[in-house]
C-alpha cells in the first residue's frame, strides 16, 4: 500500500478537535460497574472454548519520580520495598486467572507497563518471569512479540541483559526532549548519553527492535529546540519512533497542574512543531505507520501495513493476529471473547480483594454484534487506512452501504477536503487525512456526543 503522508496545515486546524485514539472500541468511556468478576469468568470460558493465543500485560505502577506531563496511573515512591509485596499480589491475581485457562494456549505477546517497570530489580524481574512462566505458557523460541516500557535512568546495559535472558525482545525507551529547560519544566532530567547507552545495549543483546517516545507540545518547545532531539534520536536510528501530543489536561491528572500554562507552546508552534518532525522524519527515511506512530520501512510494523496484516491493541499497533489479553495489576484493562474488563485503579481495593480470593475488577462490558461489527471496521481504518465493501460486508453478513449510510453521508465533507476517497468499492484514506485518521473512524462510533466528547484529547 502507499504510505505517503501530506501535512496540511489548514485542513489539520480545521478538523483538531478532540477524539478517542481508538485503542479499544468500545472505548473506557463506555465500561460500567455492572459487568463484574462473573461476567469476566463467563468470558474466560467462553475464551477457552475457542482457543488461540494469549496475549498477558502486567502494570507496574511505581516511579522514582513524578513526570509532570504524565497521564498513566503510578504510584510516585523511592521506597523500593514496596514491589516485593506487589508482585505478591500480581501472583494471587495470576492464580484465580490461570485456573480457568487452558494451559496448552500460547503467550505470543507480553507486556510489561507503567510507572515504571525496571522499578523492580533484577531479582523481582526474575520473580514476575519465572511466576508467569509457571502459570502461562511463554514462548521460548524467540517468535513472540515480549515488549517492555524502559525509562533509561531505571536502566543499564546490564538491565539489558537481564531482560533479554528473560525473554524480552522489544522495547520502548522513553525520552519525550533532550532539551534541559524543557526537561527541569516537566520534572523529567535524562541526559542523551544515558538513553542511548541502553539503546546500544538493546542493539548488543539482540532486541528485535527498539522504539523512542518523543513527545510535542511541552513546555518551552518550539520548532528549533525540537528538532534538536530529534536529530539525536536519529543519529540512533530507531527502528520506531512514536511522536505523542501533549495534552495538557490539568483539572484531571493532578500533576499537570505543576505545569505553567503560559510556559506552553502556542498552538500555532505546536502544529509547526509537528510538520517538522513529520518532514524530518521523512526525509530520514521512516514511513507513517498511523496515529503518532513512524517506523523505518524494513520494519515488521511497516512490512505488515503493507501487506494488510497490521493490527492495534491497548499497547499499540501490533504485527500479531488478534490475542485475548489478559491483564494483571492496578487499572489494567482485559480484553477477552469480546468483552473489557478494568480492575480498580488504587492500591488498596486491589489488595483487599486479592486478599479475600477475588478478582479486582472495577467495570467492564461485552460487546455487542454492532459492537463488533464498528470495531473490526474502525480497527481496519487505523491499521490499513482503508475498507474494501465486499469483504469486510461477507465476514460480517452485512451491506456495507446500507448498514452504515448515516456514517459514510457524514463522511461527505472529507471528500471534498480530500482526506479520503469513496466509491461503490469501499473508501480509502488518502496522504491528506492519514493524520486525521481518528476524525475518519468517529462517524462509525455511536457513543460519541455530549459529555463523551469532554473525555478524550485533541486529535493533533
């Protein structure tokens, strides 16, 4: 398929409004306090039945020090003691999961989150491993996709080491900016040596490939600064690269509010900020592989858009066919036989109910047929940048045409912008509208409106 992308700067300002990243669909919004532990076990067994894959995500929630910009649910602590008795608890979570899942699935995806995974040392690193090993069956021939979140100053090329050994063969180095205002701003000082250290140490283990997260629209960013870390990321050639917007959403991630808003770029600097770094990288020679994600063309990600093959989960886009995932820890989100389920999002409900031999689940939902039918279709948008009618209307029993004819009128307007093409044989995402692709998929979402909307980020 063609990658190419075009920045246009009037059409971008026009449709910057806000928007889910489609990470899920339903999206979080949608979960309810009705759909409980029963449900969750009905879904296992319904899972069970069907077989395939697994896919296991584990939170770990610590962090030595609060970044301001941070949206994710951690727990900010020097105290290294308390992720021993964490594990504990991710180990009780483990049991009343594996005694309902048949033991001959395979794991083709693993991930550890945060906060702050390397948090843990090498022996508790060895702990997780090892109890997961005993409970699931983990892949030892180096085919599956065992990813993990490193902050570089919780890390070194013995770190490195460990995690290979251990079976990890992917990772994501956060770096956001080298720029040291911009770092004092946002609580985050990390200098390149120490990030590209453990980048080369990845490289020297034999890590499949290594990601950067860079992220635009913090304080003190403008176009030159940027571009600075930019080119000493790719002096280092990643094999991806992730470009984020910040949104500064103060009144609902508490440590946004040490942010000065006045210290913020401008939205016009910030939409500069990102036509440059979308021209620089580029001309480097990586492709677009959808929302803020690049990738160098020989990589699995890039290969797999291009031959159809791509999809998107709750920790990204994904070479591997869709896996039920089952997550453990504090606020994390499962995804199994069509149905979400979220655990409690603070420490002590989590262990009170471990403790007491139940699930720590939250909310959740199970999907319903048009749940299922907008999902596989927004999900082909995102991952493919287009939908043939024919195919995606025999999988599902549907007419195409007739079953979303609201969506595809309010599509209108974007064809006369040029964001994308339709015809009787489907619709396609063109260059213009690769980065307003969350706008292309939200006519097809039948929850949104109203106080919904106030939930999500601006789309660029």
């Amino acid at each position: 398929m063609n990658q190419d992308l075009i920045f246009d700067a009037d059409l971008i300002q026009r449709y910057d409004t806000a928007g889910p990243r489609y990470t899920s669909y339903p999206t979080a919004v949608q979960f309810h306090e009705g759909f409980g532990e029963a449900e969750h076990r009905e879904a296992l067994a319904r899972s069970n039945a069907l077989g395939g894959p697994l896919s296991l995500y584990f939170h770990i929630p610590f962090c030595d020090t609060v970044c301001f910009y941070c949206a994710c649910n951690k727990i900010a602590t020097k105290d290294r003691a308390r992720s021993a008795p964490y594990l504990t608890l991710l180990e009780k979570e483990m049991d009343l999961i594996a005694r309902d899942v048949d033991t001959s699935r395979v794991v083709d995806q693993l991930h550890w989150g945060g906060g702050t995974p390397t948090f843990l040392s090498g022996d508790e690193m060895r702990r997780l491993m090892a109890a997961t090993r005993a409970r699931f069956r983990l892949r030892d021939d180096d085919q599956g996709e065992y990813s993990i979140e490193i902050d570089p100053r919780e890390a070194n090329a013995e770190t490195v080491k460990l995690l290979r050994e251990l079976g990890f063969n992917r990772m994501s180095l956060g770096v956001q900016d080298f720029d040291p205002r911009v770092q004092q701003a946002v609580n985050r000082i990390q200098s390149p040596e120490e990030t590209f250290a453990v980048l080369d140490a990845a490289r020297a283990e034999g890590f499949h490939s290594v990601s950067i997260d860079l992220i635009y629209g913090l304080p003190h960013q403008n176009v030159t600064s940027f571009l600075k870390t930019l080119d000493r990321v790719l002096e280092a050639r990643p094999d991806r690269l992730s470009v984020f917007n910040y949104a500064h959403l103060p009144t609902r991630f508490k440590p946004q509010r040490r942010i000065n808003d006045a210290d913020l770029p401008a939205p016009a600097e910030k939409l500069a900020i990102l036509q440059a770094s979308i021209e620089h990288l580029t001309a480097a020679g990586y492709v677009f592989i959808g929302m803020d994600h690049f990738a160098l063309p020989d990589d699995s990600l890039a290969i797999a858009q291009r031959e159809g093959s791509l999809h998107r989960n709750f920790q990204g886009y994904t070479t591997h066919a869709e896996c039920d995932l089952l997550a453990f820890g504090v606020s994390s989100i499962s995804q199994v036989a069509g149905c979400y389920s979220q655990n409690v999002k603070e420490m002590e409900p989590y262990e009170a109910a471990l403790k007491e031999g139940r699930l720590p689940i939250e909310r959740g939902l199970c999907m319903t047929e048009d749940d299922h039918i907008r999902r596989d279709l927004i999900m082909e948008l995102i991952c493919q940048f287009g939908l043939d009618y024919a195919s995606f209307g025999a999988r599902h029993g549907i007419h195409v045409q007739d079953y979303f004819a609201h969506a595809l009128e309010r599509l209108r307007p974007m064809v006369a912008d040029g964001l994308i093409e339709m015809s009787d044989a489907g619709l396609r995402v063109l260059p213009r509208g690769r980065l307003l692709i969350r706008n292309i998929c939200m006519p097809f979402d039948r929850y949104l409106g109203g106080q919904t909307m106030q939930r999500f980020s601006k789309v660029i």
